[in-house]
C-alpha cells in the first residue's frame, strides 16, 4: 500500500498529501493489490480537487464532510492550465467508500441521509442491442479486448452466470452431452448450467481454445462494469451494458422457451434464498435429461408480444396470444 502511487500528481504535490492518502487508504485495509489500486486511484482523484480548492492539510479538512461532498459532486476544479475534471463515473464509484473513510477519521461527520432508490432497470437486451454489442467487439481496435467482450456477453447471456460463477473458471469447465453443452460454475457451490443453443458455438470454441486456463482472466475483485468500461463502451452513446442486463437476457429466453420452473431457478442458482429453496423442494423433480434438453431451449415456444430471441435462437412454436375477455355494451368484462 505504502508503494503505490497515484497518477496525476507531482513530485511536489505527493510530498505534500502522501500522508493523507495513505491515512484514507490504510482506514479501508485494503487486501489485495486491486483494492488497493482501486481505492489508491480514488483518493489520488480526491487529493488533486483538493490541492486545487486549497483545502487546509489537515484530517477534519481533507476528509471532513465539506471535503468529502466537494470531491463527490465532481465537476471541474480550478481555472487555466491547472485546472482538473473528475472522473464522470468517480462520485457513482467511490461515493460509499469515500464517505467511510470520512466518517472514521472524523467522527463528527453526519451520516448520510437515508434514501430509497430503486435499482435501475435491468432489461433484457433485444436482438437489436445484442447485435450492436457484437459489432462492436468484431470492429475493436483492441482485437483482444473486443474477443474478451464477446465471450463476456455469450456466457452470461448463454447461462445466466454471476461474476462468481465465472472467476476461476477454465475451459474444462464447458462439456457436452448427449443433450446439450454444459457449463460448470465456479466457485464453492458449483452447479451444471445447460448453455443456451443459440450461444453453443462460441462458448464451445472459446472453452476448447481456453483448456485448462481460464475462460476470461477475471479475478475475485474484477467488477464486470469496469470490464465493459475498460473496452471503451460508452452509455452515453449507446445504452447500458451491465451484467444485470445480460443475465436478465438469458432469463427472459429461458423462460419465453418454457423451461420448467423449477429449472431455471436450479440454473439461475437462486436455491440459496429460503423462499426458493422451500419452493424448489415441492417441484416436480427433472432428471439430467430433461433438465439439460429443457434449458437448451433451442425449439422452445415464444410469446408473440414482446418477442425476445439472442441471434441465431430458433422459436419455430409460436405461443398462441392470449386475447382480453370481450366487453359487454356496459363496458365491463364478460365472465
């Protein structure tokens, strides 16, 4: 911790806010060397607004509320050639921690204010957009970032993985069967998730290429949002692209296929929860057959509205629409 550095600052500046910052990170107790990158990087982003608003050198000054609400509300700091912008996604990133570390070296700092927000939205992706996703790995000015990408979005989009399910995971991991290809998660509690078959191909590929190293380098501190960002996907110009959005898709093509309940939630790994694991219990039960053929879902039927499919899925049965009850001349539903 005490080695690293951050970015940005001069010789001069260092000298000056180096204790501060490694008082910030030591208040954390970061663990691994990409806590410690992570948390180093946003209290060198911290240290820059403030050696810009002139802030007092002290503790109370440098992470007082004050301090701590200037360096979150972001904008840019300073005038003419010395003038310094955060970071667009530094206050949504590092508001809870900063505010902790705040809050443990003055311990006058108010909590924050209680608010109750949803999370956002979690759509599926269409076609449309999984289309644009996969344009954009294939035209990648970095090949091998656009290839991490791709496999990034058929894995999650193909099996509905968690960011845990898939750190440590080689390409040993993916095997077929006599029904489908099947993918074996990471992790302490692994479970067997049969792979969408619109998504076969390239998990197949990227799992015989991989062996026995791992599918994407990805660690236990990697956050998939900053994986995307760090390909250069940009919201602002195109749409959200977030782990929850990709295994929101999988989900909505399991279910419009008409997998058993009970299967999709044995796959989406939801037994944990008490709800479901009760649930679970009192299921029908699917043998490996039916479970691997079931989740497949390469000829399952789709709703007509709303219609959802990943590129190359087949859904040859469509679902009959269900029809609203016809209305009597009083304006109310016929029974």
């Amino acid at each position: 911790m005490l080695a690293y550095r951050p970015e940005g600052l001069t010789d001069a500046e260092w000298a000056d806010v180096a204790d501060l910052v490694h008082l910030g990170m030591a208040t954390l107790v970061p663990r691994t060397r990409e806590q410690v990158r992570r948390i180093g990087w946003a209290l060198g982003v911290h240290a820059r607004v403030h050696l810009r608003s002139g802030t007092s050198r002290t503790v109370p000054g440098w992470y007082g509320p004050h301090a701590v609400a200037t360096s979150l509300a972001g904008g840019r700091i300073g005038r003419g050639k010395s003038a310094y912008t955060v970071p667009a996604r530094f206050g949504s990133s590092y508001a809870g921690r900063l505010r902790t570390i705040g809050r443990a070296l003055v311990p006058a700092s108010p909590p924050p204010p209680k608010r109750f927000t949803a999370y956002p939205r979690q759509e599926p992706l269409t076609a449309a957009e999984l289309e644009e996703v996969f344009d954009f790995c294939a035209t990648h000015g970095k090949p091998a970032l656009g290839r991490r990408l791709a496999l990034l979005v058929w894995l999650i989009c193909g099996t509905g993985a968690k960011r845990a399910d898939l750190v440590g995971a080689t390409g040993i991991a993916v095997q077929v069967t006599e029904h489908a290809v099947v993918f074996t998660t990471a992790g302490p509690t692994p479970r067997r998730i049969p792979v969408l078959g619109a998504c076969e191909a390239p998990i197949l590929d990227a799992a015989l290429a991989a062996g026995d190293a791992p599918l994407l380098d990805l660690s236990a501190d990697t956050d998939i949002g900053d994986l995307v960002i760090a390909t250069g996907w940009r919201v602002a110009d195109r749409f959200p692209l977030t782990a929850g959005r990709l295994r929101a898709t999988w989900l909505a093509a399991v279910l419009a296929g008409g997998a058993p309940f009970a299967g999709v939630l044995a796959a989406a790994g939801l037994t944990g929860e008490k709800t479901f694991a009760d649930l679970l219990a009192r299921l029908p039960a699917l043998d490996d057959a039916a479970y691997e053929t079931a989740l497949r879902c390469s000829d399952g039927p789709l709703p007509v509205a709303g219609q959802l499919t990943l590129p190359g899925l087949r859904h040859p049965a469509l679902r009959v629409p269900l029809l609203d009850a016809p209305r009597t001349s009083t304006g109310r539903k016929s029974a």
